[in-house]
C-alpha cells in the first residue's frame, strides 16, 4: 500500500522543520509519497525544505527499511485549497492526504493508517488529535475531550451539525478523488469540512479512537485569528449540503455557531 502526503506551506519557517521531521522520521514498512507546495514564501522556509531534500536523497535518517519519494515545489498558487490540488490531481498511489505545515503526526501513526485500511473496506478514516501551542506542549485538553466524545457514531446528519472530524487525521483512498472531485478553491477557511460532507453524503468513514496527530493553535494562526468568520462559513456549508432537510441539524449547528464562537473568544485571553 502507498500513501501519498501533501503539505501546503507559506512562510512556516517556525514550524515546517517539525512538520518535517514528524513524516519522515518514521519507521514504516510501505511506500510513502510525501510532497511540499510552498507558495513563493520569503521567510527561510525553502532553505529548510532544501536542507531536507538533500538529507532524504543521502539517507541521513536511520533505521528506514521503506521506499520514501519525496518532492518540493515554489511556486504561486490560489491559496490552500489550490496548493493542495495541484498535487492531489498528479499522485496515483493508494492512499492521500494532507498535513498543514505546522501540525505534525504522532510516531507510528503512518504504520496505524495502514494496517487500518488493510482491515477494512471503508474509503476513508478519521482519529482522533491533540492541540498543542507553538512549543508543542499539549493545551485545551477539555476540547479535546469534547471533540473525542462527538467523534464516536459518525453519521451525516451529527456532522452537519458541528464539524467535529480533525483535519489532519483523515486519510482517504486516492479512487475516491475520481468520484467526488478535488477540494473547492473557492473555500479559504473550511475547505476540509465541505470535503468531509461531501464525501460522506456517499460514503460513512471508520472512526479509530486513538491519537495519531497534533494540531497546532496559536493567535495568528488561520484558525486563532479568523475563527469568527471560519465557523460562519462552515455553517453556511452546512445549510448547501443539508439541500432543505436535516432542520434539527442545522437548528443545532447555529446554536454551535454561537456557542463556539462565544468560547474562542474567552480563550483569545486565556494562554491554555
């Protein structure tokens, strides 16, 4: 089985060596696709992903016994959405998908996504995630909780009335792209939520209730510094994909809309 991993980055130089360093560090007994799409950043950013280029093309990294086919492009995009289908719309391996360029996986999680899809027909998969600050410590575990709790007994009609699933711990396989299309450019801020519903009004994912990666919040971050306008859109996406029914869904959705709302302003003040 292959997976095929594409990272979106501009300008991460604080956080992409660790992004990084959390794919190709580790042990695996597969093939692994992993690509970079850097959008012309001008930070130190390419220099780091060059550093690693060479590294990976010398085998500096021990205790490898897999096939590792790693790639890097700058060049301008259309912002995420677009970064992300550039190389979504070339890979023919197994399985896809895509890691922000500060997020990072637990050790081993590559190695679980495979051995999942090995036991299942299913055509994608979510898991559960941590959110860790900018020195990668652990924090809001009570979201966590939350998130973990929503998470168990997927259905289409719960997912339309919160957006629960963590983006960097759904792997799908690559025949699903042929069938239900490449990410909307037109979305900036909840992309993977309309990818998520539009996958499931077909196909009903597994859920494996264990950690296999972090994602990273801080204030200036997409989602610390426009979570206002991120949840509007996810509700207004709510309501394309609900196509007049699933009321009770949406009834909830907006009153989650207020509600988080409500408490990421709190934690705007509060550091943890």
């Amino acid at each position: 089985m292959k997976i095929s991993i594409v990272t979106p980055s501009y300008n991460q130089e604080q956080f992409i060596e660790r992004t990084i360093l959390s794919v190709v560090t580790q042990k695996w007994d597969f093939d692994l696709e992993y690509i970079i799409v850097d959008g012309l950043s001008t930070d130190q950013s390419l220099a780091i992903i060059k550093k690693y280029d060479e590294k990976i093309k010398s085998w500096v990294f021990d205790g490898h016994t897999h096939s590792l086919t790693f790639r890097w492009l700058s060049e301008k995009d259309e912002w995420q959405s677009d970064a992300i289908n550039k190389w979504l719309k070339l890979t023919t391996w197994d399985l896809v998908t895509y890691l922000n360029s500060d997020d990072t996986y637990e050790v081993g999680a590559l190695q679980l996504i495979v051995d999942t899809f090995a036991k299942t027909d299913k055509k994608w998969c979510y898991w559960k995630c941590k959110i860790i600050d900018l020195q990668d410590q652990e924090i809001r575990r009570y979201i966590t909780i939350y998130k973990n709790i929503l998470s168990k007994n997927f259905s289409f009609s719960k997912l339309l009335s919160e957006n629960f699933i963590c983006q960097m711990t759904v792997f799908w396989k690559r025949e699903l792209l042929d069938e239900i299309g490449f990410f909307d450019k037109n979305q900036h801020l909840c992309m993977d939520y309309e990818y998520w519903l539009r996958i499931s009004s077909r196909y009903a994912p597994v859920y494996i209730p264990q950690y296999i990666a972090n994602f990273r919040f801080y204030q200036t971050s997409k989602s610390g510094s426009r979570f206002h306008k991120q949840f509007q859109q996810e509700l207004e996406v709510a309501h394309t994909y609900a196509r007049g029914k699933y009321k009770m869904s949406l009834l909830l959705h907006k009153f989650n809309y207020y509600k988080i709302v409500f408490i990421y302003k709190i934690l705007s003040f509060i550091k943890k």
